[in-house]
C-alpha cells in the first residue's frame, strides 16, 4: 500500500515537473530568440532558420551611433528620467496613504477604501481621452513632464498591498513611540519605513516597472514631440513596414538593452519583493 502510494506519488510529480519544463521552454524561446537574433549579422531581416549563420555586434553600435531617424540613447534616458522621478513620487505617495490607511482612525476611512477600490477596477484606458484634454489645456501633452504627472497621480490608489504589510507591524511600536514623545510623521520615516523594506522594494520595483515599459499612454501624449520619445515608442517606429527591413536587427537589440537594468534590479531585489507580496497578503 505504501509503496503503490509512494509510486502514484512520484508519476503525478513526473508529470508536473513535465509540464512546467514544457511551459519554461515556450516561455524562454521567444526570450533566447530575440536575444540571438539582436547579435545577428544576416542580410535580410527575415530569415528561413531560427539560430543566425553571421553574427555581430554591429546592431548594437549602430543603435547608439546612427541616430539620424531614431534616436535611441535619447529615447533611453527619456524613459530612464521619466521612470525615475515617477518612482520615487509613486513611491512616497503609495507608502504614505498606506500608512495613513493602516494607523489611522478617521470618518470615512472605509468609505475612501472603498472608492478606490472601486476605481481601481476600472481600466486605464477608459480615462485615456479625458487625461489628454486636460494635459493638453494646461501645456503638458507632449512633454514628459506631463507622463511623470499622468504615472505618479494615480499610483496612491494601489495602496492595499502596502496597507496589508504595515497592518502586519505590531501597533506596540506605535504606542511605544508615541509614548517617548515622537510624533506620527517621525514614527513614519524613522521607525516603521526601516522596518518595512520588503514592502519598500517592492512598491519601488512596481512603481519604476510601469513607466517603464508602458507605450499606450506615451503614444497618446507624445505622438507629434519626436524628442520626447520614449524606448517603448522609438522600437514601436522601428517596426513601421516601411523600416523595418532596415531597422529589425537594432530592434532586437533596442529590446534586449531596454530590459537589461529592470531584470538586474528584479534578480537582485526579488527577494524582498516576494517578502512584500506575502507580507502585504496577509491583512486586507
């Protein structure tokens, strides 16, 4: 009877572990193809065998030299700016209401709970027009001033994660604190945020990946600012079947290096941001 059990026990794990290595492998190979083709050196951008015969670094030059019709170094610190200053806003401001949320007793606290997460149902998209007119009426609807605007004015919305992981820190802290005369701001930002660096990373992880790698919104706001361009629009233009015969292989290599800093700050940082996951979980 053990051993029946023992034996059905290892064909179901056989079988799993099968159909995970299936799944990687789909998963990886569009990875390891657009990697491989970004170093190749073929004639013709589209080619009858998946691994190249020539390979070069040359796409990778030309993507930072020849910027005469896409200028891609440009592009890249576009997106880094904008990706930058809307974590760090995104990142304050979530935490904070977080915090807000999760210590403080106020009229109408669960009713603004509610609302946003009500709000928080509603697709992006659907707001898309109305943030158009308005940026366009104040100035900033082809300026990345006006992205960074759009990224880190919502952020505070996606506040319950965070809200779950300080629910988690006991409230004796806070008392303790309080007790020695330090005020809520100081409780804050200098006994419960060091306590919270799971949490930190990953808001701070969610809130640069965003920007980061979104094109709707930086198509809808950059369209005619040429210099404003971010990566996600300059590769989208690559792809035009006017140019892409000429521009494919760089757009393989655009791609490679724009998902190069996000990946080393997710491998270094993920097991924090797993830690803020299951903290965050833990209370709604």
């Amino acid at each position: 009877m053990i051993k029946s059990y023992k034996t059905r026990r290892m064909v179901g794990m056989g079988v799993v572990y099968a159909i995970l290595t299936i799944l990687s492998i789909i998963w990886v190979l569009p990875l390891v193809w657009i990697v491989m083709t970004s170093f190749s050196g073929e004639d013709a951008a589209f080619i009858d065998h998946v691994i190249p015969t020539k390979w070069t670094f040359h796409n990778y030059v030309q993507l930072f030299t020849d910027t005469k019709i896409f200028n891609y170094p440009r592009a890249f610190m576009n997106t880094l700016i904008i990706a930058i200053f809307s974590c760090i806003i995104s990142t304050l401001s979530v935490l904070m209401v977080a915090y807000t949320f999760s210590r403080l007793r106020f009229k109408a606290r669960k009713a603004y709970m509610n609302v946003a997460m009500i709000l928080g149902m509603f697709p992006g998209f659907m707001t898309m027009i109305a943030i158009y007119y308005i940026l366009k009426t104040i100035g900033l609807s082809q300026s990345i001033v006006g992205l960074i605007v759009v990224y880190s004015a919502g952020a505070s919305l996606g506040f319950f994660i965070s809200k779950g992981f300080f629910d988690t820190v006991p409230k004796a802290l806070d008392e303790a604190a309080t007790i020695d005369g330090a005020t809520k701001n100081q409780i804050f930002w200098q006994i419960i945020l060091p306590m919270a660096k799971p949490i930190v990373v990953y808001t701070v992880i969610t809130s640069f990946i965003s920007p980061w790698t979104d094109f709707i919104m930086a198509r809808m706001l950059l369209r005619d600012a040429i210099d404003q361009y971010t990566v996600a629009l300059v590769l989208w233009n690559m792809t035009d079947k006017e140019k892409v015969d000429q521009f494919f292989y760089r757009f393989c290599a655009g791609s490679v290096i724009v998902a190069i800093p996000i990946t080393a700050v997710f491998l270094k940082m993920q097991k924090f941001y797993v830690e803020g996951i299951t903290g965050g979980a833990v209370k709604g």
